[in-house]
C-alpha cells in the first residue's frame, strides 16, 4: 500500500517518536520550508523527518519570521537525543528566523544554504487590501526566489502553495464578483479581478523560466485548512475553540454566526497533513511536474454537525441557524474580551498567549459567512496517482485534542 494513503490522523507524531534515534542520517533530500510556523508549514515540518517519508532521509530548513514558541515546539525541532549537546548538522530540523519581506535579510539568511534540493513555499502575509496583499505577497515569494535560486546549485523543484480564492477571488472580492461554477477545477480561467494568487503564479514561472526546465514546479490550492497552528492567521478551529472557551467562562451557549447556507449546505475542508503529504509527492513524483492541484479531503460535511460537536467538546448549549436577523459578526461580539482571555489562560494553567495571538475572528467571519456552495474536484489529483484523504470529522477532532494537548485551549 502507498505511502500517500496509509497515513492516519497523528500517525507523523507517532512515527517521529518510533523514529528517535542519535544517529545522524546520510540526507538524500533537503526541504527549505518557507512559513514553518505556520498552519501546513507545521505539519511539513513533522512529516518530512520520518524514515518512510518518500524522496528522504530529508534534512529541513524551517524558516519562519518568528521563532517557534518553546512551549508547543513540534518534536521535530529538537535533537534526536535532547539531553545531549548537537551541532546543528545533528538537528533533525535546523530553524532559521528570517523576514522574507526585508529582500537583505532573505539573501544573507537563504543564500547559504547551496544544499537545498526542494522549496516549499507555504508562507502568507495578510494586509488591509488586496492591493496591499499583491505587494506583500509578491515581494516576500521574490525575495525568496532570488535568494534561493541562483545559489541552490542543486534544486530539483519548487512547491507554492495558494487556495480557492483563484476560484472564487480574494477576500475583498467575494460575493461581489462572478466566481465559477462549482466543482472547481484545476483548470478554469483566471477570474478578472486582481489576485495575489496569481501574481506569485507568475513570479513563479518567470524565475524558473530561466533554469530551462532544470526546475520543476507544482502549485497546491487547498480549501478552508483544519490543522494545528496556535498562532497561524488562518488557523479557523483554533479560533473556534477560543470562541467555545469564553462561551463556557461566560456562560453563555455556542452561538452560531454564519450564513445559512454554511450551516446547513454541503462543505469540505483541507486537513493540513493531507496538504503537506500532496506537496511531498509533487516534489518527488515525475508525474506530478509543472502541475497546479486542488487539495481537500474527498468528502464532504455539513456545518451544523461540526458545530454540535464543538459545543459538546466544550460543554455547551449548541445554537445553530436561527435566521438573518439573529446573525453577528464574531468579531463584533469578541472585542474587548482580552481580559476574559488572560482569565481563561490563569484559571487552566495554559500556555500564556495574548487573544489575537490565537483567534482570528476576521477569518472566522469570512469563511463561515459565505453566501455560495464551494466545493472542489481532486480529480485531476487521483488520475496523476495522489489518493490521499481524510474523515473530515476526525481531522476537526484530532485538531481540537492537539490544541488542548498543547494546552492552548482549556
């Protein structure tokens, strides 16, 4: 049996911990993870390491603009024998802390690492405005692209990461623009609306244009992620459960705050190793070359049931859908509960985090307010060889637990 499918929900902890060993590996590959922190940047950084992970024994680079927070350090990060001294070839993941905004500090942080065969870009800045977005977005993917390219005399090829906002336009620009017809498909036309998404498109095929097909690309549009990222801006179940959190210290039910058409039409979500596991296979299979892929679960689910089984992990009263008058914006309703918060982090001895370190409540409002079904084909996906999947129910579970076994929630 593959690889790509065998893979349980927490199986690449798992298997870290059987993998423990003070023997240093001869590395086949070398990974530098652009976003390391992040929400499919985390699980990159767990799956990779592990003997079985195809294209390896893989050394990793994990670069993001802020350190990891000590207290919910992916295993990965640490020495194979943590009570030993290591040089850091001894490190089965070498962090490097590195603004790749600031195009200085990419060059004299990426450019020395000539060893690198495999890129995953999986970062994602968020500003005010999608103009803004373009110009962040942009410079921070060229930075990296300049940086690691001309000096990277062994780089095989480049994963970029994006979404479904190719499909449905970007967060300004939904529900006010024509997006396409679901299913979505890799291969509907750009919409006519400006988009970051496809500007790094570009800035992606540019650079490598010049290596003369010596680089090969894959470009990967997840879905909404369910994954473990304390402090990722998209991490929406993290948000969910500090939601449900100050429910519970207020006494109040588990309200529901989206659109009708959420709550109780068909969905599906992008659990962030399943994301991480598609990537992989890109970089290592031929028959996944210069390639965009959709990527999401293979199933479907309802809103409303995922809503009743946060409020019972909680302990709370569910209340679903109960008509437009009655909707609000959680961002609205959660201003000024800082206090509350640092409460909630006192009372249940968690890891101490400020609220908007935690909860995107923007994010939350954006996704579980849409007015349109949004669905996916991984199609094209299945038919080049990836038949990865998960039980969405499980992966929103398996999420919940590991935010409350790294005491990020109560």
């Amino acid at each position: 049996m593959s690889w790509w499918w065998a893979g349980a929900i927490g199986a690449a902890r798992k298997k870290l911990e059987d993998d423990s060993s003070s023997i240093v590996p001869m590395y086949e590959s070398v990974a530098l993870v652009i976003g390391a922190t992040g929400i499919v940047g985390t699980s990159l950084v767990d799956i990779l390491p592990l003997s079985d992970t195809p294209g390896g024994p893989w050394k990793v680079y994990a670069v993001s603009r802020r350190p990891p927070d000590s207290a919910i350090l992916p295993y990965t990060y640490y020495p194979a024998d943590a009570d030993a001294p290591a040089a850091a070839d001894t490190l089965r993941v070498q962090h490097i802390q590195c603004d790749v905004l600031d195009a200085a500090d990419a060059v004299a942080k990426l450019s020395p690492l000539t060893d690198v065969t495999h890129l995953f870009y999986v970062a994602w800045a968020n500003r005010l405005t999608e103009a803004e977005n373009r110009v962040v977005n942009s410079a921070m993917l060229r930075n990296v692209l300049s940086a690691v390219v001309p000096s990277a005399p062994n780089l095989r090829h480049i994963c970029l990461q994006t979404g479904r906002k190719h499909y449905i336009g970007s967060f300004e620009a939904i529900g006010k623009v024509p997006a396409h017809d679901p299913p979505f498909h890799e291969d509907l036309p750009r919409l006519p609306v400006p988009n970051f998404y496809y500007d790094q498109e570009d800035i992606l095929f540019d650079e490598l244009s010049k290596k003369e097909g010596a680089v090969t690309w894959s470009i990967h549009r997840p879905t909404t992620i369910f994954g473990f990222s304390p402090t990722s801006l998209m991490n929406l179940i993290g948000t969910l459960c500090v939601y449900a959190a100050i429910c519970r210290k207020e006494g109040k039910p588990l309200k529901w705050f989206g659109s009708r058409t959420t709550w109780d039409g068909f969905n599906d979500a992008s659990d962030a190793d399943l994301i991480a596991e598609q990537q992989i296979w890109a970089a290592v299979d031929p028959y996944a070359k210069n390639e965009a892929f959709n990527i999401s679960n293979g199933d479907v689910f309802k809103w409303k049931h995922l809503w009743a089984a946060l409020a019972d992990q909680f302990g709370l009263e569910s209340v679903g859908y109960e008509g437009e008058a009655s909707r609000f914006k959680l961002e609205d309703a959660m201003r000024g509960k800082e206090a509350v918060w640092v409460e909630i982090v006192a009372e249940n001895e968690l890891v101490p985090t400020k609220l908007d370190e935690v909860a995107t409540w923007w994010f939350a409002d954006v996704v579980l307010g849409v007015e349109l079904a949004h669905l996916d084909s991984m199609n094209k996906s299945k038919e080049h060889g990836f038949l990865g999947f998960r039980n969405t129910v499980a992966s929103f579970n398996s999420c919940i637990d590991k935010m409350r076994a790294f005491k990020i929630v109560p």
